[in-house]
C-alpha cells in the first residue's frame, strides 16, 4: 500500500539522518527487515557517511536489543499477546507455531541455528522468553548469531552501492553456507548434550 510505502521512505531518510543510530533504532524498530536495514547502512558505508566498523557495530547492538525486546514479550507477555500484535513486528502465528515446535524438540542451542532461518530467526526468542531461558545464555547465542548476519548485509550492502534494494538476489549465494555452518554447530550441540545425559544415565545406574 502507498501509505507503507511512504512510512518506508521516511524511515530510510530517518536511518541516512541518524547514522549509526540510524541504523540501530531502524533494527529495534523491527518494521523493516533486518536484512534491508543492514544493506541500507552498508550503502552508507559505501557513499562514505558512516564507517563499516561503526556500522557492523550499531547494527549488532540493535539487533540483540530487537530480540531481547522480543524475548522479554515473550517471558511476560505470552503467546497471545504475540498472536495478537506480533504482526507488527513482522511475526505471524505460523513463525511462532515453527519456533515454538523448534525450541521444544532441540533446546536453548536453535537460538543461534534458527537466526539464519527466515521462518523463524525472529520468532525464535518467543519461545526462549516463554521457557525464562536464562537472559545471559540468550544474549550470548543471539549475539554470536547476529554478529556474522550483520556483517554479511553491511558488507553486501556497501558492495552493491546504488543497487543496494536487489540485496535478495545477492544474498542467495552466502546464506545457505552460513546456515549449513550453523546447522553443524546445532549437530554438534545434539550429540553433546545427548552424550551428557547419557552419562549421567549410566552413572545413575
């Protein structure tokens, strides 16, 4: 709709204003993917208004702040408040119901897996907030995951220059390696924790 459209614009000139709090009040914001949010600010790197240092760093710190205020719905909050108004923050019923089922079947260790993941990577501190996962073990894998995300899009960004809005098409090519990289992490988290409980099975018995 046009009225979007316009309140996009204004964002973008808000973002280009502000800099590097720009960018990171547009991340915490959470009405633009992170995605367009962090090419936009490499597209600020790359006409030199910002430095790519500065910008990966802001872009960082919006980023967990974005999900802890996500995290902190979901511990206080609960699932229908987040049914109810997640569509404003880009969150709809499916992602949480993905995030939810995740969450349950593999543990506090998708945090960091499912923040490469479309469906869920924002849903995902739903669930982390409903079980009062612990804040620093939530911040820590939030962070891990959101540091090489942001880098990746600032970076992209700052390549594409004037073409930064076709971030989409090039960013196809670096995520799958990034999720399959996350993906073997989680693997290996599995057989960790599965390897744990069976010892203390085995010293029980």
């Amino acid at each position: 709709m046009e009225w979007i459209s316009n309140v996009i614009g204004v964002l973008f000139e808000w973002i280009q204003q502000l800099g590097y709090f720009g960018i990171m009040l547009g991340l915490m914001i959470e009405v633009i993917p992170s995605e367009i949010v962090l090419a936009y600010g490499g597209y600020l790197v790359h006409l030199k208004t910002i430095n790519f240092v500065g910008a990966v760093f802001f872009g960082v710190v919006g980023g967990v702040v974005a999900q802890l205020f996500i995290y902190w719905i979901g511990r206080y909050g609960g699932r229908p408040i987040l049914e109810k108004f997640g569509k404003y923050i880009l969150i709809q019923k499916k992602h949480i119901d993905v995030s939810e089922a995740w969450f349950l079947k593999y543990g506090p260790g998708v945090i960091f897996t499912a923040r490469f993941i479309p469906v869920a990577r924002h849903a995902i501190s739903i669930p982390a907030g409903m079980a009062k996962m612990p804040v620093s073990k939530f911040l820590l894998l939030t962070t891990l995951a959101v540091i090489p995300w942001t880098v990746l899009f600032v970076y992209l960004g700052m390549l594409l220059g004037e073409n930064w809005k076709h971030i989409d098409e090039k960013a196809g090519a670096y995520i799958m390696p990034i999720l399959l990289v996350a993906l073997a992490l989680l693997v290996v988290y599995l057989l960790v924790k599965w390897f744990g409980t069976s010892r203390k099975k085995g010293e029980l018995e």
